[in-house]
C-alpha cells in the first residue's frame, strides 16, 4: 500500500506543472546517447506522448551526427570538420539529407506513433519552414566566442548553413490539430540550395519563433557547472554570460547555451539543458519541483 501511495504522491507533486503548462510548446532537441540507446528511445518516445496527452504540445528537432558519420564510413566517404563543424559539400550532403530526413526522422516518428503519439516528420524544407543562410566561419567563430584570424579564419563549411528566419505557421497548423512535429535539422535558401544546420542553432530558432514556454536541450552532462565544478540547477541569463565571458563554460557546451540564450531573447520562458543518458529525464525536468539539469532564466 506505501508503495502505491508513493505512486499517487508522484502525480499530485506533477499536478501544478500539468496545468500551468496545459497548452503551451515545450520545443525538446533530441539528441546525444539518448538517441542511440535502445530503452532511452523507448523513454523518450513515452515521455513524448505523455506530455501531449496532458495538453502540453511538444515539439522535437532532433540530430545525427554518428549516424551520419557510420553512413559516411560505409560509403568510403572520409568526415571532415574545421572549428567543430561537419564541412559539407555535396555529396556529404546528400548522405546528411538522407539519413537525417529519411532515417533517423522517419525511425523517431514511427517510435512516437508506436507508443500512441500522432507524430509528423518534417524538415525545415517542408513548408518554407526554415529559409537558411551559408554559415560562415566569422559567424561560427562569434557564437563560440572565439577570434579567428589567419588561415584560422579562411574558407567556409561549405553546405553548412545558419537560420535566417523560421516560419511557425506549419507547425501550429500541425499542433492545432494535435499532430507531434518531429523536425530534421536541414533548410535551403532563398535560390533553393539546401544545408546541414547545427540542430541546436534549429531548437533555439524554433522555440523562439513558436513563443515556447520550455526549450529542453538533451545532452549528455548534468547541466552547467560553476568554477568550482558544482551542479547549478537554476542560473540567470546574466549570469551564464558572465561564464562564458571568464571561460567557465566550455567549447562544447557554448552553442548550446547560445541557442538558448537566443530562444529566451525571442520570448521563450526557460531553457533547460538535462542530461538524456537519465530515464524519462524530460518527465523529471518539467514535473518536479528540483528537475535534474539546469533551468537558464530571463
């Protein structure tokens, strides 16, 4: 009987969150060992469903980046990357379209539709949904906080792009109709070339520009950690600009940050960064009072 009491308490401590966020987007970026360990998927796609079937409208941008590399080595074609960035050309990017657009968005979908979800595959070409830019390495260089000069600075990533503008229209006609969007990270310009684009520069844009409530970044760490290496679970805007201005918060971690930093600009209410490799971590971050990551606030 204690242990079904304990159970109960579970849902009462989730009530509150359940009708605060009823009907608002929680924007979630997919990726890290959640997305290749079998029972983290079939958790992700629980925690998924259960948030569209409490009212909260989820929206999933996802990545790929082993994957694509696994397709990469079985073609014989050798991954290439300059600043941390994939350099594309065009038949690496016809290998990322297809397995980000095809494999991996197609397998996440059916594994929402599976635990009873209704979701709908898309890339940001569906639609106009992404216009993209070519990314530059001045540009990459800023969102890391890096100089670049020299031969450091020169050349470009190829079909790498940025976001110049997401239209949400789709995906609230989607939502609307309690459809999950689930959205590979690839746009195309304004003459119709198409880019690889960093999925969380496409979460942060996208979380934005649908006024999200959450914005939830699926990483493989706890969250952000101070100087002195310990776990921050709630931390300002103004302050995770100061870490990454003295150096506290790594390479690794700054586009992420910047996505988020971008999205709470754009009117977005949080932005968590959680740990994936945790079962239904996306269940502890926003129905409990302490989550497990860290939430950044305006």
């Amino acid at each position: 009987m204690n242990k079904l009491i304990k159970k109960a308490n579970v849902l009462i401590e989730a009530l509150p969150y359940m009708r605060t966020f009823r009907g608002k987007t929680v924007v979630v970026k997919y990726g890290g060992h959640a997305m290749t360990d079998t029972s983290l998927k079939e958790r992700f796609a629980q925690n998924v469903v259960l948030l569209k079937y409490v009212g909260i409208n989820p929206v999933i941008i996802h990545g790929g980046g082993p994957q694509i590399d696994k397709m990469l080595d079985r073609l014989g074609i050798e991954a290439k990357f300059r600043h941390g960035v994939r350099i594309t050309d065009e038949a690496t990017m016809e290998i990322v379209e297809m397995v980000l657009a095809g494999k991996i968005n197609m397998e996440i979908t059916d594994l929402i539709n599976r635990h009873g979800g209704s979701a709908v595959g898309l890339s940001g070409k569906d639609g106009g949904l992404i216009l993209s830019k070519p990314l530059t390495a001045k540009a990459w260089a800023e969102s890391l906080d890096r100089e670049l000069d020299g031969e450091d600075g020169e050349g470009d990533f190829g079909l790498v792009g940025d976001v110049e503008r997401v239209d949400p229209g789709l995906l609230r006609n989607l939502q609307e109709d309690h459809y999950i969007p689930v959205i590979a990270p690839i746009g195309t310009d304004r003459e119709g070339n198409t880019y690889n684009i960093n999925a969380d520069l496409v979460a942060g844009a996208v979380a934005g520009a649908l006024r999200a409530e959450k914005l939830l970044m699926m990483t493989d760490i706890k969250g952000i950690r101070d100087a002195n290496g310990r776990h921050l679970s709630t931390v300002s805007r103004k302050d995770v600009q100061r870490m990454m201005k003295k150096g506290t918060i790594t390479e690794g971690m700054i586009p992420k940050v910047h996505a988020c930093l971008d999205a709470l600009g754009e009117g977005v209410g949080k932005a968590h960064i959680i740990d994936g490799r945790i079962p239904h971590a996306i269940l502890l971050e926003i129905f409990t009072r302490k989550g497990i990551g860290t939430e950044i606030v305006n």
